[in-house]
C-alpha cells in the first residue's frame, strides 16, 4: 500500500496526529494530576491549621476529641494524633509511622487493598504530632479516566486516518490512473488520446489540462514532421530516381560498359536505400504501425525468411537453417517482423564470413518467446555491440562492405515498437542475437 504517494502521505498526516493526541493526552493528564495535587495539599493544610487553632483555644483534649468526631465523618479527611514518644492518642492514622512534614503512607483498607495517602505531620508545641491526610486514589481514577478518553481519541484518529487515506488513495489513484493510460495509449500509436478533465478545477485537472496542451503541441508536431517526411520523400526520391533513369539511359546508350556511371548507379542505389530505411526506422519509431498488430506466428515468418535466403546462402558456401519446433505466437506487425528478421539474417550472411554457419531458433522459454539467429564467424568484440544498434555504426573491418549501417538500428526500432529485449550475445564462436518477446494474450 505504501507505494501510493497518497496512502503515504495519509499514513504521514495519520502518525501525525495521533503524536499529537499522545502528547496532548500526557500534557492533560500531568497537567491535570498536579492541579488535583495542589488541590489537596491546600485541603490537608487548610484542616491541619483548623485543628492547630483547636489546640489553641481547647487544648489537647479539645483536638483529640475533633480528630476522633471527624475521623469518624464519612467522607472526611483521615486524622491522627499521636504523643510524644509515639502512643496513638486518637484517630486512624495513629498507628503509622511518619515523620514531620509530608509523606505519603500505604493504608490498608476493609477490603484488603492499600491505599496511597498523602500526609502532613505538624507537631504541636506539647510534644504531640498531628496527622492530616487524604488518599489519592479519586487522582489516579481521574487519570485513569483521562487517559481512556484520551485512547479512544487516539483510536478515533487512527480509524478515521486510514477511512480517509483509503478514500484519497482510490479518489487520486483513479484519476491517476487515468493519466498513465492515456500515455500508455499515446506510447501504444494512439496521438488522439486526451487526460480525462472532471471539471473541479484542482491540481489534477490542471494538470491534465496541461497534459493534455502539452499532446496538442506534440501531435501538431508529429503531424508536421510526417508532413516533411511526405514533401522529402516527394520531393528528393523523385528527382533522385529520374537521375537514376537517365544514368541507365546513358548507360543503355554507350558503347560497352563506362564504369564510371556504373559507379554512378551503384552510389545512387546506396542513397535511395539509406534514405528509404531512414524513413521507414522514424515511421516505426513514430508508433504509428502498431494499429496493424494481430497475433502472428514467429515460427512461421522464420520459415518464410529462411528459405528466401537458402539459395543466397548456398551460393556464398554457406548454411542457413531453422530451428523451430512448434508454433510461436506473439503480438506484431507481421511485415516489419518480417523486415527485423530478414535483417538479422542478411547482417548475419555478410558478416560471418565464407563456409559459416548460420541458424535461427525460434523457441519458447517460460512465458517468453525467444528469436535467435546464431553465427559461427568472428563475432563482435563486447564493448562495440551496444554501438551496432547505433544508425550508421559500423565495426572497422566491416567499412568495406556493402551496406549503410541503418540494418541494426531498424531491427532495434522494430523490438522497441513490440515491447520485446534484444541483445547480441557471445556464441563462442560467433555472434547471437536474442530477441525475446511476450507471448500473445489468448
């Protein structure tokens, strides 16, 4: 649950205030505790100075009778007056053993159970001591009633900081949700989709708002750049291929072979397929082809591409077969599946090397559907594979080969538009890519 900003955020304010109802709780209960406490020292001092005037004016006889007519008043304070060398002359505390000043005793009561007493002891000037005390018991239940409201108000704040957490996280985590499905939607081709807006005009909904001028301007500018795209494609494609008809023109129109406007024609072939494939990598790259994904069978696209390219690799001195036992399917564009894997067997035909070995495996692993195509050549050194998927990378010794370096980097395009992993790994000999895709649903 606390992976939820929200429910974090309720948990935070929660812990928060029930702080604050401890701290609060034991600043009444101190609070309260020495209130009550000043209260009944003033009572015991208040009757210790009337039983001192009693003493005054009726003597000793007239204070120990006071102390056994108000020890026996129910409700009364407790009482005692004790002799000079510690006889009880009168009153329940008589008995105790205490010294000047105040104290606090333990009496045992009728019912077995001590009582905490708070006392003063005065001596009086014939040499007796008297005992005023009261027990402190009507405290500690008034803490003790204190501290239970107290722990239900804790209670209450704990309840009512998870109800109210819960409510804001599924409140928030809704609209949020709302948000990340519209970019999964976008991410997914969908340039149309917009955040939902309730009208409330909170942070949400200016937010979505935002969001949603932030797409405007992106698909303005997606829909300019294919508008580009149209007009280079227009305007540079055309010119260069009626460039192309007049060198075959004049190529037809010569007396034997110019290698000149053969050179011509070879360069010229190389522009219009690196341009064709610059085009096709921002098309895939735009998200726009996976309106076109229905579940299809790697398996059976392997053995399209496999036996396209046996004869190619038979005249080369090579071997090039298929691996793939079963029906494998995913979730794709069956066209640029086929494109990303004709270019993992044409890159590994010209780069293994004569009499390699080539062989595509197409298999399940788990839940996962697993391409490989394998080669026995020379392989690649580990710092420099990441750069093949690069555009226009090429490893030094493969310069002088046919090719525009733009092969890897639109199989890369074609994975990351399928949400699949691909990684060239060592064959021991050779070089492996592993292209590994989720399984269809269904």
């Amino acid at each position: 649950m606390f992976r939820s900003t929200s429910q974090r955020l309720s948990a935070l304010y929660t812990a928060a205030f029930a702080l604050s109802v401890v701290v609060l709780g034991a600043i009444t209960v101190l609070t309260t505790r020495h209130a009550l406490a000043v209260q009944v020292d003033a009572r015991i001092r208040s009757e210790s100075a009337a039983l001192a005037q009693e003493y005054a004016t009726e003597g000793l006889d007239g204070v120990a009778q006071a102390v056994s007519e108000r020890d026996r008043t129910p409700g009364a304070l407790d009482y005692g007056l004790v002799g000079p060398h510690g006889e009880a002359v009168a009153g329940r505390l008589a008995a105790t053993r205490t010294t000047s000043g105040w104290s606090v005793l333990k009496l045992r009561e009728g019912d077995g159970n001590l009582e905490p007493i708070r006392v003063l002891s005065v001596n009086l000037p014939s040499g007796h001591r008297l005992l005023v005390g009261d027990d402190l018991e009507h405290v500690d239940a008034l803490d003790s009633t204190v501290l239970q409201a107290f722990a239900w108000a804790f209670a209450g704040v704990v309840i009512l900081g998870v109800a109210g957490g819960f409510a804001l996280s599924r409140g928030v985590g809704r609209r949020l949700a709302a948000i990340s499905g519209t970019a999964e939607a976008i991410i997914d081709g969908d340039l149309a989709r917009r955040v939902p807006v309730r009208g409330s005009s909170d942070d949400l909904d200016r937010l979505a708002l935002t969001i949603n001028r932030m797409l405007d301007r992106i698909a303005a500018l997606m829909e300019s750049l294919r508008q580009v795209s149209n007009d280079v494609a227009h305007d540079l494609r055309t010119p260069l291929t009626r460039l192309r008809q007049k060198l075959e023109g004049s190529l037809a129109g010569a007396e034997g072979s110019d290698p000149a406007i053969e050179g011509a024609l070879g360069d010229l072939d190389a522009i219009l397929e690196t341009f064709a494939a610059l085009l096709r990598i921002a098309q895939i790259e735009g998200g726009a082809r996976r309106a076109a994904f229905r579940p299809t069978d790697l398996a059976a696209v392997g053995r399209t591409v496999v036996e396209a390219f046996a004869p190619s690799a038979e005249d080369a001195a090579q071997s090039l077969s298929l691996d793939a036992p079963a029906p494998a399917i995913v979730e794709g564009d069956p066209e640029l599946l086929t494109q990303m894997l004709v270019n993992l067997v044409e890159n590994a035909l010209r780069h293994a090397g004569v009499g390699a070995s080539i062989r595509v495996e197409i298999r399940h692993t788990g839940d996962e559907v697993v391409l490989l195509v394998v080669d026995d050549g020379p392989g690649v050194p580990d710092p420099e594979r990441d750069k093949l998927f690069d555009r226009f990378y090429r490893l030094e010794r493969s310069r002088s080969t046919p090719g525009s370096g733009l092969g890897l980097a639109l199989v890369a395009a074609v994975v990351r538009l399928h949400q699949a992993d691909i990684r060239l790994i060592d064959a021991d000999p050779g070089l492996a890519a592993q292209v590994r895709f989720s399984p269809a649903a269904g």
